[in-house]
C-alpha cells in the first residue's frame, strides 16, 4: 500500500478538535470494510511541533509530538489547525517559513477555523478562496485582502488548499480529502465508522 503522509501542526493553546478530529480521520480510514481490524489506514499520521517536549492545548490536553519541525520527513498532507495559539504563531518567523516551504511539497495543503491565519500570513492565500471560524471572518478579510473570503461555505476548496469553517470542521474538511485520494465510498465508510454524518451538505452551520 502507498501510504500518503500526513503531518498535523500542534502548537501552545491549538484547539483540541481543531487537530484531533482530522487525526481521527485520516487514522480510522481504511479501504476494505471486511479487512478493518487487518489492514493499516492508507494514511500515516504524524504530530508536528516546532519544538520537542509536551503541547499544552487549549484546556490543557498534553500532546507528546512525533516530530519538529526539523525532524519531519516529507509529507503528501500538511494540516495546520487553528485556536488561540494563532495569535502568537502568527509572529512566529521560523514557523511560518516551514508551513511556507512545505506548502511547496505537499500535495495537499489543509487548514482548520484560524489555522487559515497562519497560511495567510505565510502567504499561500493571496489569489485563492478560503474561510476560517465564523468568529474570524472579518479579520481575515482585513488581514488579508488579496483572499476571496467564503463566509457561506463550510469547507472551500480551491486547487490543493483546503480551508475549513472551525472546531469540528475540520472532521469534515479531512473526510473531504479521504474522498479526494479514494473516492466518496471510502470516505462515507470512515465516516460511518466514526458515527459521524457525511459532509453532504456544504453550507455553514452557524
């Protein structure tokens, strides 16, 4: 099986769903119904931080991260969350470089709700249409007038970047690449799995 990589971002104060409703999908997902219990998902997933040692998220979840920023091989899957953190890692130098440089390699390219800040300011949105948490709309819109800002849409897709609306969009901006890379009955499938309905509907939900 050609596995494809997928690295999620961690940083201080990220939303705990925000990461680990994309990290449930891409590691729940398999291929064959019948062989779940035997077969690995067609997704490797990996927890990135830019440094090692414990995250604290918001609510104080501790998360051990699998690599830094350094350490990461090659991804096909970049996933950068939003929450809190944002505000802070927007000022973050070295961290944007590295979404900016991995932009470049990954095949897809991902956010969730205020992650979409951090591909703003890392400037992989100029030209594109994206969203963020409903909360964030108008700041993104006067942050970052070059984007076509979705306020209507749960998840955009525009080429390989997909934006998501926040928290738990994020489950289905992940089910949406699971169909990208599979098809829409694997992606259904893992959902189901999950006991979580399929994204059919594309507007937002608040």
């Amino acid at each position: 099986m050609n596995r494809k990589r997928v690295g999620i971002l961690v940083f201080p104060d990220v939303e705990v769903l925000d990461f680990c409703g994309p990290f449930e999908v891409f590691s729940v997902t398999r291929l064959s119904e019948e062989l779940r219990r035997d077969e690995p998902s067609p997704f490797e997933v990996l927890v990135v931080a830019e440094k090692a040692g414990t995250i604290v998220t918001t609510g104080g979840l501790k998360v051990t991260p699998d690599h830094t920023i350094d350490s990461c091989p090659p991804l096909e899957i970049l996933v950068v969350p939003g929450g809190w953190g944002t505000r802070a890692e927007a000022k973050n130098a070295p961290l944007l470089a590295w979404i900016g440089q991995r932009a470049k390699q990954v095949e897809t390219l991902t956010s969730v709700c205020t992650g979409s800040m951090l591909l703003g300011e890392a400037g992989l949105l100029d030209g594109r249409h994206a969203t963020t948490h409903w909360r964030s709309l108008q700041r993104m819109r006067e942050a970052f007038p070059a984007v076509t800002v979705e306020e209507k849409l749960h998840v955009v897709e525009d080429g390989n970047v997909l934006t998501s609306a926040g928290i738990s969009a994020g489950i289905d901006m992940a089910l949406r690449v699971v169909a990208r890379y599979h098809g829409e009955a694997v992606a259904r499938n893992t959902a189901r799995n999950m006991e979580y309905r399929y994204p059919d509907d594309n507007s937002r939900r608040v």
